[in-house]
C-alpha cells in the first residue's frame, strides 16, 4: 500500500514537472518579448504567483470534485496510476515528438 502510493506521489510530481516546461514558457514569454522584465525576474515572478495562487483561489477544484462529481467508489489507484501515466505519455508524445503545445486543462477534459 505504502509503495503504491509513494509511486501516485512520485507520477503526479513527474507530471507536474513536464507540465511546468510549458507553463513557464507560457507565463513568461509575452513579458521577456516584450521587454517587460529581464528573463531571471519573469521566472521568478511567475514561480511566486504559481507558488502563492491557492491563497487567492484556495481548493474550489478539489471541493467540487469531492461533492459528488466522482463518486469516490469508482476510483482507485490504478485507475489513478493509469491516468498519469496516460497523461505523460500524451504530453511527451504531443510535445516532445509532434511539437505540439499542450494544455494542462487540454489534458484534463479530453475524452
């Protein structure tokens, strides 16, 4: 059980670290082309914000998702496993093989 979530924990970092390549360049390219601020403060302004943004909208997400939009019976952690899996083999094959940008809310509504 222990091993079976410590791999959960170790996926959605894995994740979160492939997701960040594009985030970051998303946030950061508009002010670093447009000169607004040098390269090193937009990382870092945008490594704050992304660190401080749920003391401004807290756990609205995860609040509505454990009111009854899935119900908590039907997943487990391989399905948990699964999907993380599923989602960074999508990001690498769509970004690093396609050159395709891709979403994180692209991934999390997809069918």
């Amino acid at each position: 059980m222990t091993t079976g979530i410590l791999f959960l924990i170790a996926l959605a970092l894995f994740f979160d670290f492939l997701n960040g390549f594009h985030d970051a360049a998303n946030s950061i390219a508009t002010v670093v082309a447009t000169r607004v601020l040098s390269p090193n403060l937009a990382v870092m302004w945008a490594a704050s914000f992304s660190f401080l943004a749920f003391l401004v909208f807290g756990t609205h997400v995860a609040g509505t998702i454990g009111k009854g939009l899935v119900h908590p019976g039907i997943i487990d952690s391989n399905i948990m496993a699964n999907a993380k899996i599923n989602f960074i083999i999508l990001k690498i094959k769509k970004t690093r093989i396609l050159f395709f940008p891709l979403q994180k809310k692209e991934i999390n509504f997809r069918n």
